[in-house]
C-alpha cells in the first residue's frame, strides 16, 4: 500500500511543481539558474596568451570571455560550453585550434563562469550570447572568418545561431540536444514536458519553442555542419545524433564509440577530423567570396 501511494505521489509532486513554476516567475528562474561551477583552468595552463574579452549580452549583463590571437589575420573558432559548464571546460582544444591557424575565442554563457546572473538562463539565451561573440569577431579587423562550435547545450545554442546567421563559415556541434522534449531524464507526461517547455520559452521572453529546437532550425543553416556524439551519452542519447543527421543528411557525422557526455576527454580523438572539416569549409567559404 505505501509503495502504490508512493507510486501516486512522484507524478503528483512533480505536477505540483509544474503548476508552481507556471504560475510564478521566481519558482521558475530557480528552475532555469544553472550551478555555477569554478573556472577550473585558465588558457595559460594550456601555454595559450589570451585577451579577456568583455561584452554586452542582449539582456544588457556582462558576458566573458578570452581571445587567443593569431599573429596574423585568420578564421577565427567560436567555442560554446555546455549547461553547468565555463570556458575553462573547453580550454584543451584550445591548443590544437590554434596551432592550426585559428584565432579561438572561449566565451562565457550568462550565468556561467565569469560572466553575470541573468535570470530565466537557457538554451535561446546561450543562443543569443553565440551571436553576442560573433558580432566582436566580425569587427575585429584581424578575423577572415567565423566558425561555431558547441558542447551540449552550448551545440544546441550554436545551431540555432547559425540559423539565424548566414555569414557563419562552419558549425561543429558535439552532443547537441535536438528536442529538449526527447530528453531521457524528462519524465513528466508528454504532454507536461511540452506544455512546461512552452512556458519557459514564453516566460524568457520568446514566442514559440519549435522556433528554438534544434532539429527544426538546423535545416535552415547555410554552413557546413558537422555532428559529433559519444555513443555512451546517456545524458543526451545518441536518438538526439541521429534525429540531427535525418533532419541534415548533408553533414560531415561522426560518433565515437567511448565518449560518455560531460567529459571531454572522450571527444579528443575527434580534433584531428574537426581541423580538417574547419579548414576545408573556412577555405571553401574564403575561395567564393
């Protein structure tokens, strides 16, 4: 008998919190307010010389971020991390980027890192912050190009960037989520898990979600796209790679058979590949124009 009221009471609490958060913003941007975890390493620990970069979010907080320099003019790589993440996380493919001839810039979502609280924190905003970074690469006089590349949440955000933006050069994306609705660790009801992603979506101050879902918008990026996933992602399972790869059947894939989700040890090996699908797009794209 307890277990069967037990049983009862998951789904009820957890309608419960739904129906708190829908009807009352503060609930909602504690919901939404990732940890915010310590910037474990800074570009030095990588042998990297960079310049702290300081912008303007949309929202109008300070957003962080380093730039590591080439000498000399060149495509530059915007990297993105993931929810919970920072820059500091991204740092270890700093160093190969760089000795491939990119300019890299490793950008702090809002709320993430060094860079300030925004409430109703998420996927759109870390979106919005994506274009926040390109829109200081274009204008620095020393970038030829911009490519985007994202870890998770931070692959979501650069995806539906790059709809938006067509002089984006490439998009890498490793372990994007392609519907935050498909996530193994929502269990609500279906039709919950929409309607409370509705209401985030309205409440941080957008219209519609299948405006904001990856596997929606990834067919109107004009760049050449490349879709990395690890294979033991049980965070963001690999349904999400290849729901990606159907709604884009033109992207360079690959999926590496011992990387897990939040580590990214596991996605090294795939370094080599990612310079050469940068170099081969960033030229292609430098040829045309």
């Amino acid at each position: 008998m307890k277990k069967a009221l037990g049983l009862v009471a998951v789904p009820v609490a957890i309608g419960g919190a739904v129906w708190a958060a829908t009807r009352h913003p503060n609930v909602l941007s504690r919901l939404l307010t990732p940890p915010r975890m310590p910037v474990g390493h800074r570009p030095e620990d990588f042998g990297l010389e960079a310049e702290t970069v300081e912008m303007q979010s949309a929202a109008g907080t300070k957003l962080h971020a380093w730039f590591v320099a080439r000498p000399e003019p060149a495509p530059a790589v915007l990297v993105m991390h993931g929810w919970s993440g920072n820059s500091g996380f991204m740092l270890p493919i700093g160093r190969p980027l760089h000795d491939a001839g990119f300019h890299v810039m490793f950008l702090d979502g809002r709320s993430h890192g060094f860079s300030e609280y925004d409430p109703f924190t998420g996927m759109p905003k870390f979106a919005q912050d994506v274009e926040t970074g390109l829109d200081w690469l274009e204008n620095s006089p020393i970038v030829t190009s911009v490519a985007l590349l994202g870890h998770s949440a931070g692959a979501s955000a650069v995806l539906l960037a790059a709809s938006r933006r067509p002089e984006v050069g490439a998009v890498v994306s490793v372990s994007a989520v392609a519907d935050p609705r498909d996530m193994k660790w929502a269990i609500l009801p279906k039709r919950w898990q929409q309607s409370y992603a509705e209401h985030m979506i309205r409440t941080a101050g957008f219209a519609h979600l299948d405006d904001h879902i990856p596997v929606y918008r990834i067919g109107a990026i004009t760049a050449p796209i490349m879709l990395i996933h690890g294979a033991r992602d049980f965070v963001v399972g690999i349904e999400h790679f290849e729901n990606l790869t159907a709604a884009r059947p033109d992207a360079e894939t690959l999926l590496l058979p011992e990387a897990g989700h939040a580590s990214l040890e596991g996605f090294m090996p795939a370094v080599t590949p990612v310079i050469g699908f940068l170099r081969r797009s960033l030229l292609a794209a430098s040829s045309e124009a």
